[in-house]
C-alpha cells in the first residue's frame, strides 16, 4: 500500500475515487458541536425506519447504515437519532463539488458523497493534488472524504475504503494485485453472498484463487461477469464494461409506517421517486423501469419494463413506473403475491422504483416496448 509520498510512479494512477466520511452524520455533527462526542444515527425514529447513516461512535456499537433503527437502539440505547435535512446535505455536496471542481478534471459523481475524478491526463503529482482538495475541504468544510487512486474506477473505489475516515490510498495495478490476493472474493463489485456462495461450492474463497482460476471455467459458470470477475482479480476493472455491472441501476424505496393499500397513495411515491431519480441520471437516459413493492406478508415482488425508447424526464419515469404497478396490482402479478382472502385486497409496508440500462441522452421520447420479467 503506498500513500501520499512514497509512490513514484504515477502513471498507471487513472481514478480518483472519493467518498465523504459518514457524510449525512458528519453535516449534522459539524452543525452541531453538542452532537460532537455522541453515537449517532440520521434517520428518523419511527418502528419501521431504518438508519441512514451512523457515525464512527455510533459505529463502535455495531450500528450500521440500512439497518433497522429498532434494532439501532438495542446496540445503543444512548444512540441520538437526527432526523433527515436533504437541503444541509445537498448544500454540503455543492460545498465540496465546488472545491473539487477547482482541479478542472472531468468529474462525476455517482451519489451525493461520492464519485470519481479523471485523473489520467493530470500532469503534475496527483497524489499531491488529492491531499491538497482534501485538506480543502476539510478546513474550509469541517467536513472529510477519503481517496483511492487506483487505475480504474473499480479498483480506486475498492482501495478508497482501505483508510476511511480523511483516507488517501493510490496503487497501481501490481500493487492492487498483490493486496487482493489475501482478501475474501466479497471485496469485488458484484460480489454479493450468493455469488460468494457459488464461488465457495468450486472452492473459490479468496481473490488469489480468481487469480488463477481458469477464465473459461468462470465465463461457463458465470456467463459475462465471469470474465470481470478474472478481470477484477487482476485489477482490471473496467475493460469489460465495469460501470455497468457497478452501477446497474439506481433505485430508491420506501417502508411506510402504515401498510397502504390505497393506489393513488403508491402512485404518488412513484412519482416522488420520479423526480429523485431523474436527478441521478447525470445526463444519460434509462430504458428500464424496475418497480418493487413488500406486502403485509413480507412477500416481495420485483418487476421490470424495458422501454423502446430510452427516457429521462421525472414525468416520463413517473408514467412508466405507474403503468407497471398498475400491472402488477390489476394484472396477473395480483394473483402472485398472495392477496389477502378476507379483503380480497393487497397492502404493501414498502415500495421501490428503480431505474437502469443507462444510454447516453438521445433526445427522444419513451414508449413502451416488451414487458421482460
Ligand atoms: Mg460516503
């Protein structure tokens, strides 16, 4: 692992990925300095929320984000919970963009704390550079984000994580190659517990055994992402369309307080959803709509549209995803999702839309093509 300083070489160093430390929970204790040493949570204190984000204090208990805040509270009885104020963050993330963007190099970001800087054609030392935004940022924000310059997207992202928090980590692809070989095949994108387990049943448990592994064998048993996989065991991230496999889609749900019923009630989640989602498209368009609603049962039922046309406004989103509940509500997926015999009448505790197959921006409106589930 080399860090600001001791790397000489910096030609094989593409991506800088950065991500803001505890980023809702580090606004929040930023603005308020009697929070400074508590454990907390952002979210909001309700049976069914979940925690946003915890800070590192909180994080000592094994609190966690996208847990349940029920269960938050058990780990941390003294856990203060503050709730959501999207328009501090938004603020704090034109904040840092802005100071970010003085590096004049090609930025994107993938969420509200974090993306990636092109730093391929930057000249000068770019470890240098990073460490400079960083401490910007920290001094004129009170805020904190780490850095992982690696020479692609996934693995920059990867390595960003090694020192979080106010981290700053660059490998080249050797060096990468050599740090993965120890650590479980979970650290690659896409990774997920079934992929793990699939890959335990051929005795595949460490990234130095995809290393070795024969790239056929995985392509057979994986189709595509078996060739990223061999890719990403040898820090090659993203000569097989990596970015899609990272960002797939772009989804975003909601567990109501009181199970809904109603469908106007859904139909205007969706079109909230809508907006947020559109906002994330960062210039490109989607051809696929993913809708997915929990019953009262916890039964839970994921469908997908793929579009003819690609689009990209909130409204067209909206219509797409409203279509398709109301294909699953009214149409044969009612039937699926074991209707309650006394009401003869579905209630759902949450819903999600979500949206993916990303095309550049082509100008043209949305219609409705095959329904693929
Ligand atoms: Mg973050």
């Amino acid at each position: 692992m080399k860090q600001q300083g001791q790397i000489r070489e910096q030609s094989d160093l593409k991506i800088a990925h950065f991500d803001c430390d505890c980023f809702f929970a580090a606004v929040e204790k930023r603005d308020n300095p009697t929070l400074h040493d508590k454990p907390i949570a952002v979210g909001s204190d309700t049976p069914r929320s979940v925690v946003a984000t915890a800070c590192y204090v909180a994080r000592i208990y094994g609190v966690r984000s996208a847990m349940p805040m029920v269960k938050a509270k058990t780990l941390c009885p003294h856990l203060v919970i503050v709730p959501h104020d999207f328009s501090k963050y938004k603020q704090a993330h034109q904040a840092i963009k802005q100071i970010l963007q003085t590096a004049d190099l090609p930025l994107k970001y993938d969420m509200l704390d974090e993306g990636d800087m092109d730093i391929s054609q930057y000249q000068g030392d770019k470890i240098a550079l990073c460490f400079a935004l960083q401490q910007e940022i920290r001094e004129k924000l009170q805020l904190t984000l780490s850095f992982g310059l690696g020479p692609n997207k996934v693995m920059a992202k990867i390595i960003c994580n090694i020192e979080k928090p106010n981290g700053l980590v660059a490998m080249n692809t050797d060096e990468i190659k050599q740090w993965m070989k120890d650590k479980p095949v979970s650290l690659l994108a896409g990774v997920g517990p079934a992929t793990a387990t699939r890959l335990a049943k051929r005795g595949i448990t460490r990234i130095s055994q995809l290393q070795t592994a024969d790239a056929l064998m995985l392509m057979q048993q994986f189709g595509k992402f078996g060739a990223s996989l061999k890719a990403m065991s040898l820090a090659q991230g993203s000569s097989i369309n990596m970015q899609k496999r990272v960002e797939k889609t772009i989804s975003v749900e909601h567990t109501f307080s009181v199970d809904v019923s109603n469908i106007t009630q859904l139909e205007a989640c969706i079109t909230e959803f809508s907006h947020h989602l559109a906002r994330k498209l960062h210039g490109r368009a989607c051809k696929k709509i993913i809708l997915k609603l929990r019953n009262r049962h916890f039964e839970t039922i994921t469908r997908n549209i793929t579009l003819v046309e690609p689009i990209w406004q909130a409204e067209q989103i909206s219509d797409a995803g409203v279509a398709l509940l109301k294909n699953m509500i009214q149409g044969r997926y009612y039937y699926h999702v074991a209707s309650d015999s006394q009401t003869n009448q579905q209630s759902y505790r949450l819903i999600g839309l979500g949206i993916g197959s990303f095309v550049k921006h082509r100008g043209s409106l949305g219609l409705f093509g095959t329904n693929n589930d």
